[in-house]
C-alpha cells in the first residue's frame, strides 16, 4: 500500500450505498474498510487507525450520533463526514455540535463526497491552502494579507481578513458560529456568535455587489455560514438558505 493512501471506515447499513462508495472510493485510491453496525464501527476504531469516518446515523444497533460523541469524548480527532438521509436542520446541527467535520444528505452525489472528503482531509492534515486562493472573481493573499475582487481591492480589518480567507479555504462546507469562532478567533476568545454575525454583515458590505442578495457569503438556516462553492448569481443563495437576524 502506497504511504499516500487514506485508510477510510466507511459505517453504512444500506447495502446499495455501501457497495457504490466502496466501488467509487476503491477506484480513487483510498483502503476502505466498511461495516454496517455501531458495534463493529466501535471495534474498528478502538483496533485499527483510519484517516477518516463516513458515518451514517441511523445504524441497526444504534445512533451513528452516539459514535461521534464515543470518538470525540475519548479524544480521538479523526475526522467524521456524516452520510444520512436525515435532512432536518435540527439533525444537521446536532450532527455538527456532536463533533463531525461535515454532513452530507443522501441521496448523494459520489463526486460530492469525494470532494468533501479531499476537504476534511486536507484540513485535518495541516495542509490548509495558503497564498492566493481565488473563487470566481473573489480573490484573497494570506502573505500579502490582501484581498479583493478582479482588480479591486478590499480595506479589510485583521479579523474580517481572516474569516473571509478561512471561509475561501473551505468553499461549500456550511459552519455554526460556535465553529467559526473557534476556528477563527481561537478556543480562547470569550465572545458569542453575534461577534460572527456583526464581522459577516462587514465582510458582506465590503464584498458582495448587493449585500441583501449575497453570491458570496451565504446564510445557512439554523447553522450559521458558508462560502458558496459557485458564485455565478445572487440566485442561488436564496436555494436552501435563509436570513436570519443578526442583530
């Protein structure tokens, strides 16, 4: 086995969806191991170590939530992308809050997960993007600490900088506030999510052509935010988003 390759614990009882990831994944290089009940995931993940866990939650023996919590109570930091058909935003948060790095709701597309998976992995790895990272016309320079759009540049403050570079670092991948502010601002800041909020609202006036009808920087039902992965028109982020206060 290649020292390149990620060791994947795949936890689904859909036979269907089982063989199709495990199809899909084998072909893209990854060692997957798969198992179809909370008990075997529990005994995978204390004799063995994986890179990754797709994780469905509602397994024959129990709560594919309760693995999340088990993993994340013992320390172990490997990460989790949830693949379940449980849509509600509810589910979605506490999926996250129980210590997952992504959700995905099936049915899925296999080029969707892949791409989530490159994600976490490259987040988890310490290889974050650095330098120039662009999306559409939105562009930003963590060595330059500059930032902008085609050729006009941005008067960012520190803060707004750095939630707007880590949001273009993770295109698509919805964040509580609770996320961003640990992410962002550090375990040790003592604010609230309104502090997310106030620097969205900024970053949004300073970024976007119409800040009530971002292409950026979208709104996230009962979650928080994410960076759209395709910023073509304001359109689209009124699909499956919407405003919250933020007062």
């Amino acid at each position: 086995m290649k020292s390149s390759t990620k060791r994947i614990l795949l936890v689904e009882d859909d036979h269907g969806i089982r063989r199709e990831l495990l199809q899909s994944l084998g072909s893209d290089s990854y060692s997957v191991q798969a198992c179809c009940t909370s008990k075997d995931a529990q005994e995978s993940l204390e004799n063995g170590d994986y890179d990754l866990v797709l994780l469905d939650l509602g397994l024959p023996d129990g709560d594919g939530i309760e693995i999340c919590k088990w993993l994340r109570a013992a320390g172990n930091t490997t990460p989790i992308i949830i693949i379940t058909a449980r849509d509600a935003v509810e589910s979605r948060i506490e999926g996250l809050n129980a210590g997952a790095d992504d959700y995905v709701v099936k049915p899925f597309q296999i080029g969707e997960v892949i791409a989530r998976m490159q994600s976490v992995l490259r987040r988890a790895s310490g290889t974050t993007l650095s330098g120039r990272i662009a999306l559409g016309d939105l562009w930003a320079d963590s060595e330059a600490r500059k930032s902008g759009r085609t050729d006009r540049e941005f008067q960012l403050k520190p803060r707004e900088f750095d939630l707007l570079f880590f949001l273009l670092q993770n295109p698509g991948r919805a964040w509580t506030r609770e996320q961003l502010l640990a992410r962002v601002w550090g375990p040790d800041f003592e604010g609230d999510g309104r502090t997310v909020d106030l620097h969205v609202r900024r970053l949004r006036q300073k970024i976007e052509d119409d800040a009530s009808d971002p292409r950026f920087i979208e709104t996230v039902w009962g979650i928080g935010y994410r960076m759209s992965d395709s910023p073509l028109t304001g359109e689209h982020a009124k699909e499956g988003s919407e405003a919250v206060s933020e007062s």
